[in-house]
C-alpha cells in the first residue's frame, strides 16, 4: 500500500491524564453519511452493545472525587472559553459473526496503534485510531474512518459502525472525544501507513486486555495531585490513559472482566520501561 501524507490539520487523539465521564450512550447520529448498524453486532459482542450506556459511570469509577471535580471544573472552562475541541477515535472489535453470547470468542481482537516515540506530543502513546475532527466531516464515523484509515490504511467498507459513546472529555488535552465502537469481520490488512506518525498497528486479542496477569494500576503527579488508573501490560506497548479507561469500562460493562490485583500501582515511567519484558506466557498476539 502506498503511504499518504496525513492533512496538515490532523490532531491525533491520546492522553495525559484522567479523562472525564462521558453522559450515556448511544448513536450520535445527526448527518452521518454512514448508518449505525447496531444489529451486525455478532452475539458474542452483544452483551458490550446492549448494556453501552453503562460504560460512562464504569469508565470514572476508579478515578478519585478530587480528581473527578478538577476534571468537571476544567470542562466547565473549556466550554466557556470555547477551548474545548472535537474529535473521534475508532473502538474496532473483529471477529467471527457467530459465537455464544456467554463468552467472548477466542479470536475477537481490538485495533489499537502506537503513536511513533519521535513525536513532539504522546510520543509512544497506545492509542485507538482517530483524531480531530476535519470541517468537511459529516460527524463522529466520517471523523473516526477517515483516521483509521490514513493511519492504518484500513478499508472503511469493512467496517459497521455499532453505536457510540457520547463525548468525553479529555482535561489535559481539551478535546471533547466521540468513541465510535464499531465490528468487522475481517478488516483485512492494516499497517503503520507513516511510520513517522505511527510506531505499531496491532490486532491485539481481546482476550489480552482480560487477562489478569497483564493488568495493573499506574500513577502519574501533575498539577499537585497523584491518581492512578487502569493500565495493561502487554508485549510491544504500555496501554495507559484515556485509552486504557475505555478498554476497562468496555470490559467492566460486557461482564468480560476478571479479577485482577488492583494494588499492583506503579510509576508510568515505571511502568514503560517493562514494555518488551513478556510476562510468563501472557503477553500479546496476533501482531
């Protein structure tokens, strides 16, 4: 596949900090030239789909009061100041489109990338594929597809749009995000389309997120204040931020969740630099 330059106006979407809480959930839908097609959800990702409007109260719930009002007051100023900005990720499951509704299938993977670490901002980020949203966007799919496919090349033809979280807003970056979660049977080949911009592009088995011994809380001090969040460990990436709040939620909501020792807390720096060290037999597939 031939690389293509993104648009001089791409803002990637990644994250500092804690995140705020979303309201519900549910198609966004006003002029979206492509359709949610919640019923191509396979039965083995209908017990994420059904109970969505869950995942917003699951997505905060390990985030401390104190952080949780910093977040409410920085949303509040961004939205008088008119800082605030809108933007979209793409929450891509693939998998077979049948399976028992009681357990996830053994072969559902999730997109996720690898921001490249030669970046002036989120160098080294895991992140879902998406960004800014562009004045010619008819809304949060158009937004989500057109970046999932400049940075992985993905066909937006084999992608269903499901249904999506309303915004959440991201403090430290001021950008209001559209999570669009969507299915695919077979998204067919995906690829860093510039490796300037992306490190890694990685299927990465849902079964990988779930695993216990991947999980781990991990802290970050900023503004005078520590809080830790949700993270997973896995072979080529630190999944961390926004991006590991929404994978928690998402598995919290859908029952995916096993239990796991939350007080294993470590640095984020700490916590990058075990990145590449497999735990025993656990670490990621399907790169």
């Amino acid at each position: 596949m031939p690389r293509r330059s993104p648009p001089p106006s791409r803002t990637a979407v990644a994250d500092a900090g804690p995140s705020g809480s979303g309201e519900g959930g549910g198609a966004v839908s006003a002029g979206e030239s492509q359709p949610w097609v919640p019923s191509r959800a396979p039965s083995w990702l209908r017990p994420l789909i059904d109970n969505v409007e869950k995942v917003p109260s699951a997505y905060v719930q390990r985030l401390p009061a104190d952080v949780r009002a910093m977040i409410t007051a920085a949303d509040a100023k961004a939205s008088l100041t008119g800082n605030r900005r809108d933007a979209a990720v793409l929450v891509l499951f693939s998998g077979p489109p049948a399976g028992p509704a009681s357990a996830i299938t053994e072969s559902a993977d999730l997109l996720v990338t690898v921001r490249a670490s030669t970046l002036r901002h989120h160098a080294g980020q895991a992140a879902f594929p998406g960004g800014a949203v562009d004045p010619g966007d008819a809304g949060p799919v158009a937004t989500a597809l057109r970046e999932a496919n400049e940075e992985t090349g993905i066909d937006p033809a084999r992608v269903h749009p499901l249904v999506a979280l309303k915004k959440i807003f991201i403090a430290p970056s001021g950008f209001q995000v559209v999570p669009v979660l969507a299915y695919s049977e077979d998204p067919g080949p995906v690829t860093a389309v510039d490796p300037g911009e992306t490190a890694i592009v990685a299927r990465v088995p849902v079964r990988a997120f779930i695993n216990p011994e991947n999980r781990l809380m991990v802290y970050r001090d900023a503004r005078s204040r520590r809080w830790a969040m949700p993270a997973f460990r896995l072979n080529q990436m630190l999944v961390w931020g926004f991006t590991a709040q929404v994978i928690s939620a998402m598995l919290d909501v859908a029952g995916w969740a096993q239990p796991w020792d939350t007080t294993e807390v470590l640095g984020l720096d700490e916590a990058m630099a075990l990145v590449g060290e497999e735990p025993g037999g656990t670490g990621m597939t399907g790169i």
